[in-house]
C-alpha cells in the first residue's frame, strides 16, 4: 500500500523499515489495549489472532548509572513472558523504573501501547535490551509483531533484522523463569510400511486432534507440526512376526534410528505388532534426547481415564494371545480381555491381508461387520490392528453400532497430538 494512505505516525516507523530495506507486512486491526488484547486482534496470514509469544512486549523505564541518574532505558521480551526485575537490577546496577503513561507521554511523546524499538532507531543514547528468546525460533513463520506508533496499526518483522538494525542494542536474560528449548515437541518421527496407510492415517488424525484442540486456537497450516516419516516395505514382515523376527528386528530399529538422526523428538511405530520392540525402541529413543510413545501404555492409560474394565481385543494373534510377541502382555493383567477364539484370529488374519490388496471396498468393510459379529462378546472392542482401524474409520460415519469401538492408533495420535500442544501451550503459542 501506499505510504499515504496510513497515519503520520504510521510513515514515520515504516521508513525504519524502508530506508534499510527490511521486511515487514503491515496489518490494521481494532484499538488494542495490551499485548493478550493485540494476540487475540493481530491478522497473520489469514488468520486473526496470533500467538502471545509472537506479540512483542516493550517497556520504556529509567536507571542510573555512575555518572548519570537518569538515563532511558527500553527492554524487550515475547508477550508470555514477564521481565525479572531482579535480573535487570543486576545487569544495570541500579533499579529500572517504568515510566507511567504520564512521564511516557510527557518525556517521549508516547502512550501506553505504542511503545516498539524502532520508535527509538534515532537515539543512540537510548539503550535497549531484548531478551535472548526473542531471537530464538519458536514456532512458523518465526516472526514476530508489534505496533506502528499506532493502535490499530500493527508491522510483522523478523526480530533479527529489527534488532540487528538498532544502535546500542544488547540480548541478555532477562524474563522470569526459563522457557522450554523451542519447539518443544516436534518434529514428529512416525515409522510406518505395515501398511503404510497406517502411517498416514496416524498422521491425519494428529493433524485432526490439532485441529480441533480446544487448549490452542488453530490457525492453519503453520499450527502443524513438523512430521518426518519413514515408511520402510520390510515392516510388512511384522504380519509373521514370530517366524520372520530376525528380520524384522534390525528393519524397526534401524528406522528409528535414522528418523531420530533426522531430528524427530517425539517417535511413533504405526503399528501394534512392532510395539514388541517397544523397549529397544525407547532406549535409541532415549540416548538421543527423545521420547517414545507407545501405543500399549496409551491404550492402557487411556482405559483406565474412561474406567473400561472389560472389553474384546481385536488383533494379529501375536499380539493378542498377550504371550512372548505381545506388547500388550505388560497391561492385560490390569483389565478383564476377551480374546479371539482361534478361528476369529484367522479371520482377523485374512482380513488384514484383504485390507492390503484392497485397502477399503465394500467387501472388506462388510467383513469387517461380520467380525464384530462374530468375534466379540462385550459391548467394548479395542481394535489393535491397523487394518482393522483403516476399515472402521471408512465406515464409522456411515454405520451405527450400539458397540463402543477404541481404537489403538487413534488412541496414539490423541497422545502424540497433546504432547505437541502441552510444548506450544508452555511457550504461550496458543
């Protein structure tokens, strides 16, 4: 937009931006009284609304120092934090005094709200701290906002730029407590290939738990996280788990290894066979700082929260006769099972391999009710088996059943997603 169209004020923070050639996007939003006010009103790519951590918070206040007893000093932190006093008094030397609106309007010409750094890029006598997160990444698009001298007025910038741009400029910690390493979380490393629709289904029904989440507001795309996948044909031999370990064995951990090599702090297996190795598996997980999420210990946790004591438990029969190939062995004491009778495992069996083929038809879900049918005895199936969660979610919306169904991978994407949200809800990037 012109520069002519936007108050004076307005003109004059841009040409901060313009005479060096920085990027910003300029945005109008309603009167904003506070950095919580402006979060909630700031557009951002479509959205209105961005993360309190991405609203810059700025004080203006004085300290003394050995030759001066009044000198400005302006300090910057992300808008969830909170400067410690203690801290500042510190570094300086002397008490910092914020300056009330009256003394900012009468020394600066300022009032509440339009306080920013660029206002100050004229005065080298001025001096300004930033608090060293503010120039760490936190979440995309790793920008962060404040106001153009104006309240409805508000500039996206790229706090590396503004700052670097800034005479007598230091980063010090300064802010109450200490934020988690950003982002917390993420990236995702899911291991998939048995099928491999049981890795992108794990995927979006992360990306829908997100989506729907009621702890974070979400605002498109860059509320995702990061995800790694590694989807290795050789998982398919997990289906003979018992005859083929050998080979299955080195195939799961090698993938863990290399999706933990990629960065994944968070390691999910799409997959309930392959949780056999689940011990392995968080012990690579563990030597490079990052977290295992079992889908056994979810599914049992996730019972005991709902108070289901008793239920049927579909699976490969390597997982459910809970015997050596079972990770679902170290919980099935806690609760009353229903296991499959021998000729509902074949059935299971022959289903799986039918999903494989097919994917999703007509046949394959009707086999599936056929199943459910037949094989159970509760009015709560536990499905632990990925086909058999492909197939229920392809036809959960179209047909009633006055059973409860739970399934596994949806459980693990439940627990995956809140892990990622719990890490953006400490950082204030809700």
């Amino acid at each position: 937009m012109p520069s002519s169209i936007y108050p004076q004020e307005v003109v004059r923070n841009l040409e901060f931006f313009d005479r060096r050639h920085l990027w910003r996007i300029v945005s109008r939003n309603p009167p904003v009284g506070s950095c919580a006010d402006a979060a909630r009103r700031r557009s951002r790519l479509g959205h209105v609304g961005i993360p309190l951590c991405d609203e810059l918070k700025s004080n203006v206040g004085m300290y003394s120092s050995a030759s001066c007893n009044s000198l400005i000093l302006v300090v910057h932190c992300r808008g969830h934090q909170n400067l410690d006093t203690g801290k500042l008094r510190n570094m300086l030397g002397s008490r910092f005094e914020r300056l009330d609106e009256d003394k900012l309007e009468s020394e600066l010409g300022l009032s509440y709200g339009l306080v920013s750094p660029f206002h100050f890029a004229a005065r080298p006598d001025v001096r300004q701290i930033i608090d060293e997160t503010v120039l760490k990444p936190y979440f995309p698009p790793h920008t962060m906002i404040t106001n153009l001298g104006h309240l409805e007025y508000a500039v996206e910038f790229r706090p590396s730029d503004v700052f670097g741009a800034l005479p007598n400029v230091e980063v010090a910690d300064i802010v109450e407590g200490r934020d988690p390493p950003p982002p917390l979380g993420e990236p995702i490393g899911i291991l998939t290939g048995n099928s491999p629709e049981s890795g992108m289904m794990l995927w979006q029904n992360i990306n829908n738990c997100i989506r729907t989440s009621t702890v974070a507001s979400f605002r498109g795309d860059i509320s995702f996280p990061r995800v790694i996948i590694e989807s290795v044909p050789e998982m398919g031999l997990s289906m003979e788990l018992a005859q083929r370990d050998l080979d299955v064995k080195p195939v799961v951990l090698d993938a863990v290894r290399r999706l933990c090599d990629s960065g994944a702090n968070v390691v999910a297996i799409a997959c309930n066979t392959t949780q056999y190795y689940s011990s392995e598996v968080e012990s690579i997980c563990r030597s490079y700082g990052a977290r295992f999420v079992s889908i056994a210990d979810e599914t049992a946790q996730y019972l005991k929260n709902a108070h289901i004591q008793t239920f049927d438990f579909l699976a490969l029969g390597a997982v459910s006769d809970f015997g050596k190939w079972s990770d679902f062995r170290r919980i099935v004491e806690e609760f009353d099972v229903c296991i499959p009778s021998k000729r509902s495992i074949i059935a299971i069996n022959s289903l799986a391999f039918s999903v494989k083929k097919e994917v999703v038809s007509g046949a394959t879900i009707n086999l599936l009710r056929d199943l459910v049918n037949n094989a159970t005895k509760t009015d709560t199936v536990v499905l632990a088996l990925t086909e058999l969660s492909i197939l229920f979610a392809s036809q959960r919306s179209k047909q009633r059943s006055r059973k409860r169904f739970i399934d596994t991978l949806d459980i693990l994407a439940q627990a995956i997603a809140k892990i990622y949200l719990d890490g953006r809800v400490a950082l204030g990037a809700v």
